[in-house]
C-alpha cells in the first residue's frame, strides 16, 4: 500500500522515497482517525479514504518522473528544440519553474 511496492517510479528526478513517506504519513493519519471514530481499521472505507487521498498526489509524480523519462530520451530534432526552449524559459521566467521545483521537493498537497 505504500512507497515502492505501491508505485514504482523511474529514478529520474529521485522521487519514490519522498513519495513513499507521503503514502505512510497519509495511511497513518487514516489509521489514527478511523481508530479515533472507533472504525475497523482493516475495513474497505478507509483503505478507500487513503487511497483515494493518495491518488492525485501519486498520478502527478508518475507523470513528472514519465514525462521526463520521455521527453528526454527521444532524440527526434523537434522534441530536443522543445525541451531546450522549455528549459530556457524556465530558467528566466520562476513562474514557470516553481510547480516543477514545488514537486521535485515534494511542497505538495497530500
Ligand atoms: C538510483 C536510484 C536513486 C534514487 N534516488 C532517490 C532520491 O534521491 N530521492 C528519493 O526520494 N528517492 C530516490 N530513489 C527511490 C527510492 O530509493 C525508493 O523509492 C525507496 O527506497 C522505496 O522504499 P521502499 O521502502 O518502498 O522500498 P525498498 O527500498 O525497495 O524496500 C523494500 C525492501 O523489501 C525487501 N524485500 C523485497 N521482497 C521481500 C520479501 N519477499 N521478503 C522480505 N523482504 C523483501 C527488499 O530487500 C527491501 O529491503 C532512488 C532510486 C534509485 C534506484
């Protein structure tokens, strides 16, 4: 349910411990509030509760990491033109760098 065993995400961009310890904070506040609420904490709901919470979180990652992975292997002369413009825009405009940087260091909704 958590970390690698959960998600396996290419090593590009370092991301799968940090990911893993957001899966465990998340499942150990489910655990906590469904013990609080005097739940069952093995029953379906809050599993569901923490996998939905998890869902948007892991997609993001997945897409990040995959979406570097391909971006960067394929040596097609428009892709490489793209990601170099891309690239430099980054780097002059922070607007645009920041959701990428908030998300390699992991400042994101969980
Ligand atoms: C080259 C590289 C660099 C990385 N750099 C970063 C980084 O900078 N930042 C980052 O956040 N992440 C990074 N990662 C990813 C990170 O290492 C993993 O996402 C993280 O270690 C996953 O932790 P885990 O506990 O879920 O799984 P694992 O670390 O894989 O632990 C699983 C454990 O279970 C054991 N095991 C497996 N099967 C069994 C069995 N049947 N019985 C008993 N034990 C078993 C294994 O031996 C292992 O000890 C990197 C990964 C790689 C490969």
């Amino acid at each position: 349910m958590v970390g690698n065993a959960a998600q396996t995400l290419h090593p590009i961009a370092g991301q799968g411990f940090n990911l893993g310890l957001r899966d465990v904070v998340t499942l150990a506040e489910e655990l906590a509030n469904a013990f609080h609420e005097e739940q069952d904490i093995g029953e379906m709901p809050m599993l569901q509760a923490y996998l939905t919470r998890r869902e948007p979180d892991r997609d993001a990652t997945v897409a990040m990491t995959s979406g570097l992975v391909h971006g960067f292997s394929n040596t097609t002369a428009p892709l490489i033109l793209g990601r170099n413009f891309g690239l430099a825009a980054m780097s002059v405009c922070s607007e645009l760098k920041a959701p990428l940087l908030k998300r390699a260091m992991g400042l994101v909704e969980r």
